[in-house]
C-alpha cells in the first residue's frame, strides 16, 4: 500500500543523472504552447516558451515531444487564505501545464473529473499516511468516539459489500480506500460532530515513535512543524486536527488525468495500443507521470518509469521514421511569438488608465484572474465552500463563466515577465478547468465518494 522511501533526496540523483545523458538542459523555461507539422496532420513538431529571467523567446523544433510536466493545484479555492495561499497540498507550481498543452494541441483526454481531495494535518498540509501506516494512528471524531466503522453500512450500500470488510477495518485500521475514508470523516464533519482529531497521544509516548513522527515532517512537509509550534500543539500532549484538502487535478499519484495513451504492446488489447507506448492521440506526442491519463498509483517511482517507457518509445519511434519531413513555417512561429508576449504588450499601451489600485477598465492582471477562476471552480465544480457537491446545472453555469472568463483573458496584463509567467500559468488553469467541468457533467455517476 505504501513503501516508506529511505533517503528523501533521490530527486537529485535522478536529475544528475538525467543532465549526464541530456546532450543540453534548458531551465527556467515556461513552455506555452506545443509546434504542430504542416505538413502532416496531427503530428507534433516541437514546443514554444520564454526564459522566466530573461524573457528570451525559445523555438524548439523537434521530431518528437514528451510531456511530463506538472498536474493542476490551485485551480479551486484552497483553503488556505491570504498570505498562507500557497500553503496547499500539492506542488504549487503546477499549474495544469501538463493538459492545457495537450488539449491545445487537440490530444483526446481522459478521466479528467477524477479529482482527488485528501485528508491532512490541518493548516499546513502534512501528510497523514505516514502516521496511519507507521506510527499505527487513527482518527476520532470530536466525541473522541472511533466513528468510521459507523459509515460502514452507507459505505457498502454505496459501493459493494466486497469492497469493505467493516471487521478487518475496524480492528486494524487497516486503510480503506482513501475516497471513502474521506466521505466518513466529511459525513461525521457535517453531522455536527467535529473536528477530526488524529490520535497522536499514545504512538508518541514511544521515544522512537516520537521521533519518527517529527523526522516525517521535517523531511517532508516543514511548515506542519513550524505552524505546531506557532499554534502551541505538541503532538504528544494533544490530539492534532485534520481537515480535507480543496481537489486538485493530477494523472500520477492516486488520480488518472490527463491524455489518452497508446498502452504497452505486451497487455494492450488492439483498440489500447496504436504502435507506441504512451504515444497520445497525436503523433509523436508522447507523455508521462501526471500527463499520462486512466494510470494511477503512479507515484514518484512509477512517474519516472513512466519517463523512461515513454523515451524509449518516442526512440522508437524516430527510428522507425516516423518522423520525417516534418514542416514548420516562420509565420506559425511568429504567430505564437505574438501571442506569448501579447500581455506585456496590452499592459504597456493601457497601464495609464489605471482608476484605482489594480483596477483598470482594459485589463485583467493574473493574480485577479485566479481569484475568479478559483471562485467559479470552487461553487460550480464542486470546492471546499460547498462539500465538495454538483450537478448538471451547476456544471453548466460554470462552463459559461469560463466562456467568459476566456474572452477577458484575451486582455490580461502582465507588468513584468513574472506575470507574464503567472498569465500563461492561468491560461493553463483555465483551460485544464473547462475539461475538468465537462468531463465531471459527462460522468453521470458519482464515481468517487470523498472526492465528490
């Protein structure tokens, strides 16, 4: 269910050995749009962005891309306010890159209403399983009563008896799927029965348990120290409360977003594999970890696998010739150059018509335009303020205040080139929101009780 990784710092080992093998490494590029062939028809022919220090403009023609870049935090309201707003579960700075360049790019996309919310430590987001797994904690409701086995009959009436095994669970605490686990503790929060504290007390009587317990977040998630200390929580003296995070949108970890792949030659069935292993319904366009949809459980291990299948495959498929002749003319260049810096521009020729503020009558800046964007998500698609609950109608407001949303970002200002950053990061958002809206009203069944 869960490895305990020993030693947390293999991220730079994997990145050094990666920069080895990399002929050249461009960093602190934000890549806004991907280059389509001319001469043939849905086929990839490279990738476009700007240097986020610089400003440099960066063509990079190619006969193949691989998409591995970063899910969607941030595009529902997080819970966290003001200048805790970046305080979130998942990486801040992913900002549904990963799909707002695949459906520009006209990949078919998959699973996108499989949004995930999870249970944490209050207020800075530590991770719970950790303490669940190794420490061998559990959770009370405000009552200081063991209450999920009491959701058990509403839970196999939901699901199947043959999923839950209410005795096993309950003597063992044996995890339940965590999207249940989740409808429990948010069912006993909304009868009046609240806060759900994690029982600390007695794992960290332990001296070793004790350690352990501070060791996973100082390793892991920092600020769940620091913001225990500030508020007077000793873990060992008292019961710390959990609470549930705002969705967010991601294809590796528990979630299956992201673009319909090619699968491997050896399981596929025929209509799962069309020639190369996590090829996307564009050609040469290939994906991995949160890119790659309908293959959860990913994790970190499984997101870099994933990266090597998909290089190999993508050789492959070069080898193959199938990526020849590729055109891309100067004018589809020039023309994404125009609409990447367009909101440098729009903000030089309308900054001296600022009313008061930030408040100008042409323009939108990006920090205005995730507020809307986190607002409209979060009532009409289902956030935090509203239990996480929609429906149809719902759904359907939502993706007409996105129409709308859209037109006004075609006048978003960007002062510097870190909004201009913050722009195409939103762009992204945005679009990564509209797909989620309409997949979740495709979906006419709640497939995931606790994350809706």
């Amino acid at each position: 269910w869960q490895i305990m990784i020993n030693g947390e710092s293999y991220k730079p080992i994997v990145a050094e050995a990666a920069k080895k093998s990399a002929d050249k490494v461009y960093n602190r590029v934000c890549v806004t749009h991907l280059l389509m062939d001319e001469a043939k028809e849905n086929r990839i022919a490279g990738a476009v962005g700007f240097n986020v220090r610089t400003g440099n403009y960066h063509v990079f023609k190619s006969k193949t891309v691989v998409v591995g870049a970063g899910g969607a935090s941030n595009i529902f309201k997080p819970r966290s306010v003001g200048e805790g707003a970046g305080r979130v579960w998942y990486a801040p700075w992913s900002s549904g890159s990963a799909y707002g360049l695949l459906i520009n790019a006209g990949a078919k996309m998959t699973q996108m209403e499989n949004r995930i919310v999870l249970a944490r430590f209050k207020d800075g987001y530590g991770p719970v399983g950790a303490y669940f797994l190794h420490l061998k904690t559990y959770t009370q409701n405000g009552l200081g009563e063991e209450y999920e086995s009491k959701w058990f009959p509403d839970l196999q009436k939901m699901v199947g008896k043959e999923y839950l095994d209410p005795e096993a669970s309950h003597r063992t605490h044996r995890p339940i799927p965590t999207c249940l686990r989740n409808h429990a503790f948010i069912s006993e929060v909304n009868a009046g029965r609240g806060p759900i504290p994690m029982v600390t007390m007695e794992a960290f009587q332990d001296p070793h348990f004790e350690e352990v317990g501070w060791e996973n977040f100082l390793g892991m998630t920092v600020g769940q120290t620091e913001l225990w200390a500030a508020t007077d929580v000793d873990p060992k003296y008292q019961n710390p409360e959990l609470t549930t995070s705002e969705p967010y949108v991601m294809g590796s970890h528990a979630t299956g977003c992201g673009a319909w792949c090619s699968g491997p030659e050896d399981v596929s069935p025929p209509e799962y594999f069309w020639g190369y292993n996590r090829m996307m319904s564009v050609e040469g366009l290939f994906g991995a970890g949160d890119a790659v949809g309908g293959t959860p459980h990913a994790f970190s291990s499984g997101s870099f696998t994933e990266g090597r299948l998909s290089a190999k495959a993508a050789c492959k498929y070069i080898d193959d010739g199938k990526a020849e002749d590729i055109v891309v003319s100067d004018k589809q260049i020039d023309d994404r150059k125009a609409e990447i810096y367009k909101p440098l521009e729009h903000y030089k020729i309308f900054r001296n018509e600022i009313t008061a503020g930030t408040v100008n009558p042409n323009y939108i800046n990006p920090r205005q335009g995730l507020d809307r964007l986190q607002k409209l998500m979060d009532e009409y698609g289902g956030g935090v303020t509203v239990n996480y609950m929609t429906n149809e109608k719902l759904l359907n407001i939502g993706l007409k205040k996105l129409k709308i949303l859209e037109e006004d970002l075609e006048k978003v200002a960007a002062e510097n080139i870190h909004e201009l950053l913050r722009a195409w990061e939103l762009k992204h958002r945005h679009r990564t929101s509209e797909c989620v809206l309409q997949h979740t009203l495709f979906r006419k069944e709640t497939r995931w009780p606790g994350y809706y």
